[in-house]
C-alpha cells in the first residue's frame, strides 16, 4: 500500500523522488512531526531560557525550574515516540553497528551483571542525554513503560542541576556577572 502510495505521480520525476516519498510516508507521520518540532524547540530554548532562569531566580532556584521544563519535555517525548516506527528502524540500524549489538545485549540481560551494567548505564545516560535522546534511548532499550517515566522525568531534576546550576551558574557568576557589573 505504502509502494504505491509512494509512486503515485511521480512519473518524469528523478530516480530519487520515488524513495524519497516513501521515505516521508513512512516517518513524517503527524506525531513524528510534532516530535521533530518540540526537539528543535526545546534545543533551541534550554541555554536561553536557563541563562534566563539564573540571573532572575538564581543559581539553584533556576536549576529546579529548568528541571521542570526539561521533565514536561521528557515525558511528552516518551509519549510521543511509543509505538513509533522510526523507533524501530533505529533499533535495526543499531543493530547493524557494534556498539548497538554492545547496548543491545546490555538491555536484554537478564541476570545479576546485567542489570547492573544497566544500571550503571543510566547514570551517564540520565546526566549526558538531553530529554529528547534520553527518550530515544530508553525507548531503543525496551525500557518498561513505568521505568522509562519515572527514570526519564525524574532524571531531568539531577540533570539540570548539573547542567544549570553547577555548570551554566558557575559561568553566570564567575565569568559573564562580573563582565556585566564592570560596564
């Protein structure tokens, strides 16, 4: 059905057209879209509106503000990539790749050294990744429904204090501050 959707009026057109429509019937889905979009929204704002944050609220106050903007974002990506299929076609890709068949078997372990592996994954995981990649991760590690939103919303708190409060503050107030008050 898709193949044909895809081929439909594209006769005369180069040998590319045809893959590319089946490219955008296959993922630009309205979900996919909306995901793409508040990915970019949410890229584009986290600095600005952190930096922002900071010089009103202050240091630790912004942190927990930002924690709780970042966990809105976590929990409507996790929403928004269930039951996706570029999903999975990022698992198969994955799967092609040795450090995929590495993450692959880290998620599907089931006994004592598996899950702590797993479990030592996810601090990096929580404290590196973003809300949009920490979602594509957990939804790529099969991650139980339950597990992924608490883990994933919950995570954005000691991200942000991390990434807002001890990082982006320490430069408000030892670097751009004092630059600020010299003018």
């Amino acid at each position: 059905m898709e193949d044909i959707a895809a081929d439909a009026g594209t006769e005369g057109t180069p040998e590319s057209e045809p893959t590319r429509r089946r490219f955008l019937l296959r993922y630009l889905r309205p979900q996919t879209g909306v995901t793409i979009v508040l990915w970019r929204v949410e890229a584009y704002t986290a600095t600005p509106l952190a930096l922002l944050f900071i010089a009103t609220l202050g240091r630790w106050p912004a942190a927990l503000a930002m924690g709780s903007v970042m966990a809105v974002f976590a929990a409507v990506f996790l929403f928004l990539l269930e039951d996706e299929p570029v999903v999975e076609d990022i698992r198969g890709w994955a799967d092609r790749r040795w450090l995929g068949r590495l993450l692959e078997r880290l998620a599907e372990g089931t006994d004592l050294p598996a899950r702590a592996q797993r479990l030592a994954a996810l601090v990096p995981a929580i404290i590196v990744l973003g809300p949009f990649w920490r979602a594509v991760a957990f939804h790529l590690f099969r991650m139980r429904r339950p597990a992924a939103y608490l883990l994933s919303v919950g995570g954005s708190f000691p991200h942000a204090l991390l990434w807002t409060g001890i990082v982006l503050g320490s430069i408000w107030e030892g670097i751009v501050w004092p630059l600020l008050n010299r003018l």
